[in-house]
C-alpha cells in the first residue's frame, strides 16, 4: 500500500521557498549583527558581545528547526 503524501508536491515547494526566504533574512540579519558587534568591539564597547551572542544563537536555533522541518517534510 502507498502511503499519501501529506502535502502536494506543489505545496511542499511552495512551504520550501517560504522557509528559504526566512533562512535568507535570518543570515543577512546574523551577518549584520556581527558587522555591528565588531564594530563596536573595536571601537572599545564591549557591552553589545554578549546580547549580540545570544541573539546569533536565536538565530541558529531558528535555522536548526527549521532544517528539521525540511527534513521531517521530506520523510
């Protein structure tokens, strides 16, 4: 017996390039972060090394679970 897929191939696309748009906004975010985080860290402000560490690690674990969706998507 074939099992049913649970979303159309159309539909997984579609849920494919959402997830994508949102991994692209998330690493211009983290690459922006870091842009300012060292900025500030060479000009002597050393306050921001930590909020701007765990907002990267937000960010990571946001791409992390959305990986495993993919991957769980795809099963």
């Amino acid at each position: 017996m074939i099992a049913k897929s649970r979303f159309a191939h159309s539909q997984r696309m579609l849920i494919v390039s959402g997830i994508l748009c949102i991994v692209i906004i998330l690493v211009v975010l983290q690459m922006w972060l870091f842009t300012a985080t060292m900025s500030a860290f060479l000009n002597g402000d050393e306050s921001v090394l930590i909020p701007a560490a765990l907002v990267s690690l937000i960010c990571l674990s946001l791409n992390v679970g959305l990986f495993r969706y993919l991957y769980r998507l795809e099963r």
